[in-house]
C-alpha cells in the first residue's frame, strides 16, 4: 500500500497539481480506482473523515437523531417534486434491471433523500406533538457529474454527505430552524479553522424546491470559492407535494414546514487545501490520526539508552489519550520528518544522546517547524492541550488572512474583470435576473449572492449602488467556483 516517496510535493503555487499529489501520497484517496469520478478512501484517509465526522456527529447528536434511508428512490417518487427532479434530472442513474429482469418502475440512485425521506414523513407526523421532527444521516450519493471530476471536491459518488431534514409547525419555527443549522455549521468550521463566508444564494441559484438557500463558501488557494455547506428552507413546498400534514392543537390539519441542510466530504477536501503547505499536510490536533509522532535520533552506542527513554515517552503520550508514534523504523531521521510531515502530525518530538543525558525532548509544531529545547517533565497532558489551542488559533488566524487577501471590492463590474480567477469580487448588486445574467456574462463567473452575514473585519456596508443598473443593491460575492 506504501505511496510514499521523497519526491518533493509541486509548489502550492500550482494548486491544482499540488492537490492531486497530495491526495495520492499523503495517502488520503487513491484515484486509481477504474470508474471515472470514483475514488477509495485509503485508511489515513478514512481515518481523518472518522475524526472529522466524529465531530460533526457530535454536534448534530445533541438535538437531532441519526437514521439511514434507502439508497434506491422509485422513479415514481423521484418525479413527484418537479422542481426538485428537473435540478437533478440530467445527473441521475437509473437502475433498470433487477438481475437480468427489466424493473416495474425505475429505481434511481439517491441523488439527495428529499424524495425517499418525505413519504416516510408522511406515515411517521401526524399530531403537532410530533413535531418538531429532526433527523440526519451520513450516507453516499450519486449525480452523473460530466464536468472535471476531482477527488472529495467534485465526484459521481458523494461517499459522505451529512444531510439533515426537519419538520416544523410553521414557516417562523423552520426559519429559527435555519438559523440554528447556520449556528451549527459556524461550530463545525470554526473547530476546523477553516474561514467561510455565510452567502444567501441568488433566487435562479437556489437548492430546486427550496424557499430559499443559504450556503457556506470558503476561498481556495487558487482564488476560486468552494461550496463547503448549505441551509434550505423549504417551506411548504414539499409538505404539499407528499401530503405532509398534523393535526393542529384545535383539530384543524396543516402542513409542515420543513428544513433541510447538508455537508459533504469537501469539507476534508477545505481541511487539506486551506490548511496544506509545500510539504504536505498540516491538521489541526483534534482530526490528525497520528497528533504526535517520536523520532529517535540514534548514534553507534546510545541506541538501547534512547531507545528506552523514547518508549517510555511513548507510553506516556498514550496513558494520557494521545494518538502517538514511536517511529522504530531503520529510515534516516529525514526520511522520517519528510513522512510525518507529509501526513500533517501537528506535534513531533525528538530525543538523541544528549537529550538522554539532559532528560530533555526538542519538539517542533508543524505550523511553524521552529526547535524547542524543554524538560520531559514539562510534557502534560494540560501542556499537550494548550499546544492544541494555541496551534489552531495560528491556524485560523494564517488562514483568514490569507482569504481576506482573496477579497477586493470594486464600483463597477469592468474594473473586477482582471481579477476574478485570482479571488472574489465584491459588488453591490440588486435582486434582478437580468443584471445578474449581465455580471455573470461579463465576469465569467459565477453569482454567488448576498451576504448572510458581512464579517466584521470586511468593513463594507450592507448596502450600496447596484453595480450594472445603479438601483439599490446588496453586497454581493462573484467568483469562480469548484
């Protein structure tokens, strides 16, 4: 299985070659798998999806519960929404036989659950008492996706999708609804430090059937934003299509108001490029599966006596909960550093003879590769804790300068043509189709809409001159997407 090499990486100046090696050699996916768009998660790999879902589902655990619905959708149910099926229509498989039999009706491969879930909503509400209804469940998802696909970003098989569905009394408890899945969401990122911008997306934009969709971009290196998590409000709108009612405390019969918001694996794929550097990984302590890794440093004589001293280091990182490694292999101590740095270890601890002698450890954080010299003894487990802390706040901090740096506002939509491709321009746009269409097609890019939420540190105002017909417009981000 070993992928490793001592190759250097390409530059992260070339993000998307830098990426691609990185994926392969950091051992995350391998591409090799023989279906176009379908990838392998490698066990590292898969290991930091557990780690970084595990926190997810911490999350979504404390007033939602998990359930698994069924891959395969009837094409009867599929094409009850018609909104919802012509946004999916051309991305669907289709299962037509059953073994060598041709099908009654046509199954498709979940493209999202909306129209597996809802019918079973229907059997399960039926007084306001069983509402407010609040479920999620992690699972794959297929959509024939006919542009460039690329590992965790861009995929035929979504292997991870996180999605949420809610059902609410009214239109007012769902809204509330949305505003604590966007609280939710704020947490999950936060914890990875990785930035985001909150962006309620255009009306011609819109999750298909949605009232309206609120999304979650980040800013990649190469200036293009990702979507990294998205909110929908559903109203009514599928409650009235799958027949969706409680009774009302007074006896009367309403339709739900439902909710539905979903994180896929490009939130590993945000954690690898927002975080990554020239030399591989860089993980936050909490979702690396190895946080600190020990290297002896070995001379002809002092073998044993390090050795020992390094085991018993060992077994104290791992007494106290830590993913730890004692690397006992016979490769040069670079040929370690390359590996452990590849693979993002946050804390790397090294001991030779004279450490031995001084009862002391030189530890390095892969933020910063800086040497310290300190007592063994003044390695707790509270110390460990605060290097944690401390290491992601660098994170955060490093990684929203470098988004703000992806940001420019311009007056008019010609004086933004030279940098999109570069980073996100900002605009005052208003809600019109047509000079949305007008700045899409000078731009080449895409709308992304109105700020949600305008960061503190973006010092813009809300509100301003639309930039194509001079009418009132809303702060709007344009760019080039994943």
């Amino acid at each position: 299985m070993e992928v490793i090499t001592s190759k250097a990486l390409p530059s992260k100046e070339n993000f998307s070659e830098w990426y691609h090696e990185l994926i392969q050699r950091a051992e995350i996916m391998d591409v090799r798998y023989p279906v176009k768009g379908l990838y392998v998660w490698f066990p590292f790999g898969f290991k930091i999806r557990q780690l970084v879902y595990g926190k997810l589902r911490e999350i979504m655990d404390r007033d939602h519960d998990e359930v698994y619905f069924p891959t395969l959708i009837p094409e009867t149910e599929l094409g009850k929404e018609g909104e919802h099926i012509k946004g999916f229509e051309d991305e669907v498989y289709w299962v037509t036989h059953g073994g060598r039999d041709p099908l009654d009706v046509k199954l498709a491969l979940r493209p999202t659950s909306e129209t597996a879930m809802y019918p079973m909503f229907k059997l399960w509400i039926r007084s306001h008492a069983d509402l407010p209804l609040k479920v999620y469940q992690v699972v794959n998802t297929f959509r024939y996706e006919t542009k460039h696909t690329r590992p965790l970003i861009r995929l035929r098989e979504i292997t991870s999708f996180k999605e949420a569905h809610t059902a609410h009394v009214d239109y007012e408890d769902a809204e509330r609804q949305v505003r604590d899945a966007i609280k939710l969401y704020k947490e999950f990122y936060d914890f990875l430090a990785i930035p985001y911008l909150v962006i309620r997306r255009p009306e011609w934009d819109k999750f298909p059937g949605a009232a309206y969709t609120v999304a979650f971009d980040t800013v990649m290196p190469d200036g293009r934003t990702m979507q990294i998590g998205t909110v929908h409000h559903l109203a009514d709108n599928f409650a009235k299509t799958f027949d969706i009612e409680y009774e009302t405390p007074d006896g009367d019969h309403a339709y739900v108001h439902q909710t539905c918001y979903g994180i896929s694996e490009r939130c590993i794929a945000a954690l690898i490029s927002i975080h990554g550097d020239d030399l591989g990984l860089v993980l936050p302590f909490e979702v690396s599966p190895v946080q600190i890794v020990i290297i002896p440093i070995l001379y002809k004589g002092s073998e044993e006596k390090v050795m020992e001293v390094a085991r018993q280091l060992y077994e104290k990182l791992t007494d106290m909960g830590f993913r730890a490694v004692l690397d006992d292999s016979e490769e040069r101590p670079g040929a370690k550093y390359y590996k452990w740095e590849l693979k993002g270890v946050p804390v790397r601890l090294e001991i030779g003879p004279r450490e031995v002698d001084e009862g002391s450890a030189i530890v390095s954080f892969r933020d910063e590769r800086v040497k310290h010299k300190m007592s063994v003894e003044e390695i707790t487990e509270e110390r460990i804790r605060k290097w944690a802390a401390e290491m992601k706040e660098r994170l955060l901090r490093k990684a929203t300068g470098k988004m703000m740096d992806k940001l420019k506002f311009f007056e008019s939509v010609e004086d933004a043509n030279e940098w999109i491709g570069k980073g996100v321009a900002l605009i005052y746009l208003c809600d019109s189709l047509e000079c949305g269409e007008d700045v899409e097609e000078a731009l080449k890019g895409s709308v992304l809409g109105r700020f949600e939420e305008i960061p503190e540190w973006m010092e813009l105002q809300e509100k301003g001159s639309c930039a194509v017909c001079g009418e009132l417009g809303n702060l709007t981000a344009v760019a080039k997407t994943y």
